[in-house]
C-alpha cells in the first residue's frame, strides 16, 4: 500500500502540529478502526509517513510539540524519517522518541550514488510510487529565494534525487521563488543554485529524462525580470539562466492537470482509497487530475503568500481542478473585520479578493474554527462563501474524495 506522506521543512508550531494529530485521530477513528482493533508495534507497512527536514526537525526535540509527536507515533503504521545530516547540522538529540519507538522513527537514510547518505532519496521512494510505469516524473513548487533560505537547496536536492532515480523532473517557481533562475548568481559561501540547475538540466537531457523549469510570468514582472515576447507568445528573458522559461501561471497549473507528485517546502501527498466515500463537501468538475487543497496559513499583507496562496488556487479551478483552499493558524486573519483600503490605493483588499472569487467553479473556501477560536476573533459575515469548520470536515477534506474524482491521489500544498 502507498502511504499518505509529508514533506515538512518549516518550523512546525504546536498549533499546527496538533490539528495534523487531530486529522490522523479522525482518520484512524472514522475511516479505519481496524487499525486500530489490529494495532501490534511494530509497523509493517507505514500508512502515514512523516518525511522531516530543516526547522521541521526542532519539533522532535522541542518541549512544547514532542509529546504531541508520541500521541501520534501511538496511532497504528505512522513512521517519521528524518534527514540526518539536517539532524547533525543543528545538533537536535532525537533520543528520547527514537528510544520509544525505536522502529518508528528513522534517523539513517538510505545511500546515494556517490555512498553519501541521502535523505532525499528516500523521499523520492515515496514520490514516485504513485505513478507507473518508470519512467515518471515528479514535480517541485518552490515560494522562497535562494540564499536566504535553505528551502532553495532542498529543491534543488529533490530535483537532483530524481533524475539519480530515472525520473523527469519540474521545477516550478512562484513568488519569490523565481529567484532561484537569475542569471549570474555567485555565492561566496553557498551552493550556486543557478549552475547546479544548469548543471541538473544538463544531466537529465544525457539521461534521456525530460526536464522542465518554468517561472510565473507575473511573478517575474513584479520583481524586474526584463522580459520581451519573440512574436509567437513565448516571453524571453535575458536576466534567467537558458533552462528557466518564464511562462503565464496557467500554463504552470497546467502541469498540476498531470499525475505526478508535486511537493513543496511544506507539503503532502493524500493517497485515495478506490472504494472509498466521497466528501459530503462536493465540487462539481469530474476527473482524473489530482484535487489540490491549499492551506494558507500566513497573515494577509505582511507578505504575498495568503495573496499568492488565493492566485494560485483560482488559477488552479480556471484549469478544471478541484480545489479547497483553507484558513488556518495566521491565515485566518484574512477573514477577520472588515478591510479597508484608501481610495486610489494601488493594492488589493484580500476579502475584496476572497468575496469576489468564492462560489467560482472548482473552487471551495474554508475557515478553521479552531484556529479562530484560539486568536479570539470571528469571521466578517459578509464572507458567506467561506465555510467554517472543524476537525471533522478538515478529515473529510484531506482523506475523501470529491465527488465524482477519479484521481489516485490529492496535493496539499501550505503557503
């Protein structure tokens, strides 16, 4: 059986960490009591797979979010694997937990071509079991520039796993992600992202492998990337390096209508039960393309995430998938009040935004109670097109199937 996986690389906070408990509960309880009238240690096949990286990695040592870790490695057939030398570069102790649940929690990974032990090789176990035959492909959704933030070398490692493994890859860069394709990038004391894409690009055409990287256009714009069309609607841009191709962000949600995994810095994978239930939170659209859920999780103007986060879902629906976008910890404050925006003000209001694309086809909006409940604040109730709810509907959102998809899996993507 094909896990449902995690690929978590940022800080995880108690609040998130336990709504992520809470879902497994809902799942173990409501879909699938066997496991846990059958429940024997150690587990043979994992159904849920923690994949821990970066700052993901303090929560297996932090006070506050490690018992919260022992709740959920007491539920049945749940195993984290970590990168270790992530682990050894920030000195994190993982004994304790390794110590209780010795079978469950992995500290060693498996070995590269070069004997190197790669984290991202397991990773990529997972990433590609969903799809058949060899070769497949698997996708990578990249939000942070390089430099500042490590998450620019995790993609990169990613993407280099792949294609060790005989698989296409995509690179795919949003926000400030286009960053990582800039031309003439010459770090003193880091990785250079640009040739080592060009050096992967280069390596997966002698393989045989295709390879893709495509930068969204308006993302581009905004951020001085000089750009002109060659006549035929293809922008060219002399500030990227060749393998990058600045494209409009349709034709980027266009691959999300392929199968393939896509993860990002902070994502999953939800495998689909074929003779499973089916939400009782339908949309309408039927198909085989994976759904997309979209947790927006950062407050509304501080940055562009929650704005990219709601571009990027209603481009999603544009294309025909059935998307869930969901407020949830900081991301709730969206919904909060009314906006106000000065007249004239060349900037968007995000409920504006938000009101005027619920009940879009395709396209469902939700706000976490809890997380509300915990911030003591309340919806603005001219939003009626955002629905509260709870556990149980944010279960049946993450582990049913839309009615009438046919897709073998769903994309969960956090902003």
């Amino acid at each position: 059986m094909t896990p449902h996986f995690f690929l978590l690389g940022g800080l995880l906070s108690v609040e998130r960490l336990s709504w992520i408990q809470e879902c497994l509960k809902f799942f173990f309880v409501k879909l699938n009591p066997e496991n846990l009238l059958h429940h024997t240690k150690p587990p043979r096949d994992a159904v849920f797979v923690f994949l821990l990286t970066g700052d993901a990695l303090y929560s297996l040592q932090n006070p506050q979010t490690l018992p919260l870790w022992e709740v959920i490695l007491s539920m049945p057939s749940v195993k984290i694997i970590c990168d270790l030398k992530e682990l050894e570069l920030r000195g994190i102790s993982i004994g304790r937990l390794k110590m209780k649940n010795p079978e469950q929690v992995i500290d060693q990974n498996s070995l590269a071509l070069n004997g190197q032990p790669s984290f991202w090789k397991d990773v990529m176990k997972y990433a590609r079991q969903h799809e058949q035959p060899v070769p497949s492909t698997v996708g990578y959704l990249q939000m942070e520039s390089p430099y500042m933030n490590q998450s620019s070398h995790a993609a990169l490692q990613f993407l280099a796993a792949g294609v060790e493994a005989h698989a296409s890859v995509d690179l795919y860069t949003y926000l400030d992600g286009i960053h990582l394709g800039h031309t003439g990038q010459n770090p003193s004391e880091c990785t250079n992202i640009g040739s080592s894409l060009e050096g992967l690009y280069d390596k997966a055409l002698k393989k045989g492998l295709a390879c893709q990287m495509l930068a969204c256009g308006r993302c581009s714009a905004a951020r001085g990337y000089s750009t002109w069309d060659d006549g035929q609607g293809v922008v060219i841009s002399t500030c990227t390096i060749k393998p990058v191709k600045i494209r409009n962000l349709q034709e980027i949600i266009g691959q999300f209508g392929r199968s393939h995994i896509i993860l990002a810095k902070n994502s999953a994978s939800i495998k689909f039960k074929k003779e499973g239930k089916t939400s009782s939170l339908p949309l309408r659209e039927t198909g085989r393309t994976p759904p997309v859920t979209i947790f927006v999780t950062d407050r509304p103007y501080g940055t562009e995430d929650a704005f990219g986060a709601v571009s990027f879902a209603v481009s999603c629906a544009y294309e025909g998938i059935k998307t869930r976008v969901i407020f949830i910890e900081e991301g709730v404050y969206t919904l909060m009040g009314e906006h106000k925006l000065e007249k004239g003000a060349h900037f968007f209001n995000l409920q504006e935004v938000v009101d005027a694309v619920a009940g879009s086809e395709n396209l469902q909006l939700f706000a976490f109670q809890p997380s509300l409940s915990q911030r003591g604040i309340i919806k603005n109730k001219k939003l009626n097109g955002v629905l509260n709810i709870g556990i149980p509907e944010l279960g049946q959102l993450l582990f049913y199937p839309p009615n009438g998809g046919l897709a073998n899996h769903q994309r969960v993507i956090f902003f």
